[in-house]
C-alpha cells in the first residue's frame, strides 16, 4: 500500500483556532489565528477557508470562539443568539454550516438548561466542535474506502473544485476517493479543472495532489468535453455543498456542464460528500439558495484586470447537478446507486442517519 501523507486545515493549541489561509495558497502556508467569532465569520465569507465540510467545522468552532469571548466580557449568555446569527449570515449554500452550528446550538441550549457553569459550557462546546472535526475526517475515510472500488485499475479521473483535506477535516470527499485508490495501488491520472474564478482547482487540488505526489494535468474549464470525446476520461467525480430530497446536487459552478457531458459520453458520474451535506427539508435543486459572489472575482485575478471595469461580470458560485445526471453518490454510509428520492429516504433510514 502506499503511504498518504497527513495534511490538515485547521488545528486547536491551547483553545486557540488557527487556519491554513486558502487565499495565499499555493505561494505560501500561512496559519492564520482566529480569536474572535467575528474574525471566524470574516474567514468563511472570505473564503480564507472554504469548501462545504470545512465551512461547518470551522462554523462550529466559531460558535464555540463566540461562547467564549461573552463569557471572559462578562455578557449575559443570551448574546449567543447573535453570535450564531452571524455564523450563519456567511455564506448560504453549503448546508454543513447551518447543520454545524444547529448542532452547536442544540448543545449550549442543552448545557443552559442543565445549569451548567460558564466555564463548564465553554469546554462542552469546543468539545463538540472537535467531535465534528473527528466524526469528519472519519466519514471521509469511509467515502474513500467505498468510493475507490468504484474507479477501474487504471482510473483517468476528472475532477472540479478542491475536495480535499483543504475543504474538510483531512483527506477529503471526492479528492478523498481518488487519495484512497492511489493508497490502494491503482493507477490514477486526475484531471483537474483550474475553477475559475476562485481557482479551487488549480491552486488548492492541484498543490495537495503535488503534495501527495499523485499523477495529474491541470485542465481548463472549457477542455473537458474535448478529452471526453478523445476518450482520455474515463469518471468524474466531484464533492457537494448540498443534496435535496430527490438527489439534486448543489456545487461549485461548472459541476452541471460536466454531468451533461458526461452523460453524452457515457462516463459515470460520480458525487461524494458526507450524509451531513443532505438537506432533507429542502425538496429539489431548485429550492437551494445560489451564493452570488463580487464581480471583482471575476474581472481581477491575482489583483490585474482582467476585463474592461465597464463591463459587468456575473458570478454565480454554485449550480445544480440534477439527480437523474448522477450515477451515484458516495458517503460514508455507503454508495447510493439509483439517485431519487425513494432510494435516498430508504438509504438514509435504513442506515440510522
Ligand atoms: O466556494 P467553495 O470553494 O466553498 O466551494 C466548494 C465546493 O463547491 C466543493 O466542491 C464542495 O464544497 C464539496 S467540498 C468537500
């Protein structure tokens, strides 16, 4: 077996919460402090960090970052209401964040009522946030174990956006399937769409596929349909930031045109991502709110101009891949293959999500 090296985002020393800052990768690995919830709320929106498991983890962390500053100012615990609104007023699409800090609110809710200790409510919280963090990195272990069975000896695999260690505890969802079939042996070339505007692609997947020393091209966006056709592809497999009810998938900008071509080339495709990304409550893709970003992310990149200031720029962060594109979806759980919504309740349900 070959040996993957450990990469981690975010790490806690001395309750203090420190994140790799995305926005200087690959140039430099700078670790950022984040003392405040509002600092945390800057991070996410920002994208210092980014990517849908990530988003709550570090979401809960801030909740717990926030407890703490009411409870050293000696303000009155109810101010915790604020500190979660400003939390979730980050950034709207990926449901790990609202699912994160529901859970983190559950918690101090329960901790109150129990009258516990300012003290003894701070602990139970960056516990908590912790536990995401763990229960992460091993649900994404399990979506690699089940997911690399899925791709052949010799994989040619197209990805979209960073779905690595960098979008979630360590490891990863999609990227995190493509690490454990390079740790099994198989023969992996990973094509990685650069994803414009932010560059998840070329920056982020690409740096931590150089890291791991797993064989890759960095593509742009608009090569994919070409090497389909030249049969240089042979699956695409992408993360989420939210499943609905009947199997849509929300994800980075670009993920809908790959379903389609994949479907016209007969190429499965693949979504992997962690049972914390289904959003049960919401019925269809159509129903999930659409980030949209400056137009700045566009017309700029790395600071020059890009386009005349005169024109304006569209930038829509997420699309929505329908169900009926998806050959399956990966999770930690195991492999959904008929993607609706009668197999994902029964799925769900019968594995006690
Ligand atoms: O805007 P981002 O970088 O947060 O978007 C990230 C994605 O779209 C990922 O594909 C998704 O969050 C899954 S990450 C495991």
């Amino acid at each position: 077996m070959r040996k993957i090296k450990d990469l981690r985002p975010i790490k806690v020393e001395k309750g203090v919460l420190y994140v790799l800052d995305q926005l200087k990768l690959p140039a430099e690995s700078v670790w950022v402090e984040l003392s405040t919830y509002q600092q945390v709320a800057q991070a996410i929106k920002n994208m210092v960090i980014r990517g849908a498991p990530l988003i709550g983890i570090v979401g809960a962390y801030g909740f717990a970052v926030g407890v703490k500053q009411i409870i050293r100012e000696g303000k009155n615990l109810s101010e915790a209401e604020a500190v979660l609104e400003t939390l979730k007023n980050t950034r709207p699409t990926a449901v790990n964040l609202f699912w994160a800090l529901n859970r983190m609110w559950k918690k101090f809710e329960k901790a109150v009522s129990e009258n516990k200790t300012p003290e003894e409510i701070e602990k139970l919280l960056f516990k908590e946030a912790s536990r995401i963090e763990m229960e992460d990195y091993h649900a994404n272990k399990s979506i690699g174990g089940y997911g690399q069975v899925l791709l052949p000896e010799k994989a040619n695999v197209l990805t979209h956006c960073n779905t690595g260690a960098l979008a979630t505890s360590g490891w990863g969802t999609a990227l995190g399937v493509i690490r454990s079939a390079y740790e099994e042996g198989k023969e992996i070339t990973v094509y990685v769409d650069e994803t414009r505007p932010y560059l998840q692609g070329s920056r982020l997947t690409a740096w931590e596929l150089s890291y791991e020393g797993i064989p890759h091209y960095i593509i742009t966006d608009s090569s994919a349909g070409f090497l389909m056709k030249k049969g240089l592809i042979n699956a695409v497999i992408v993360g989420a930031d939210r499943i609905t009810r009947n199997g849509d998938v929300a994800n980075k900008i670009g993920t809908y045109s790959l379903s389609v071509l994949a479907k016209e080339h007969n190429i499965p495709f693949y979504v992997a991502a962690p049972t914390s990304t289904f959003d049960l409550e919401t019925k269809s893709g159509e129903f999930i709110p659409i980030e949209e970003r400056s137009e700045e992310e566009i017309k700029k990149c790395g600071g020059c101009s890009v386009a005349p200031d005169s024109s304006p720029a569209l930038n829509y962060s997420f699309d929505i891949t329908p169900a009926s594109n998806i050959t399956a979806i990966i999770t930690e759980k195991g492999i959904i293959s008929h993607v609706d919504s009668e197999h994902i309740e029964k799925f769900l349900k019968y594995r006690g999500v």
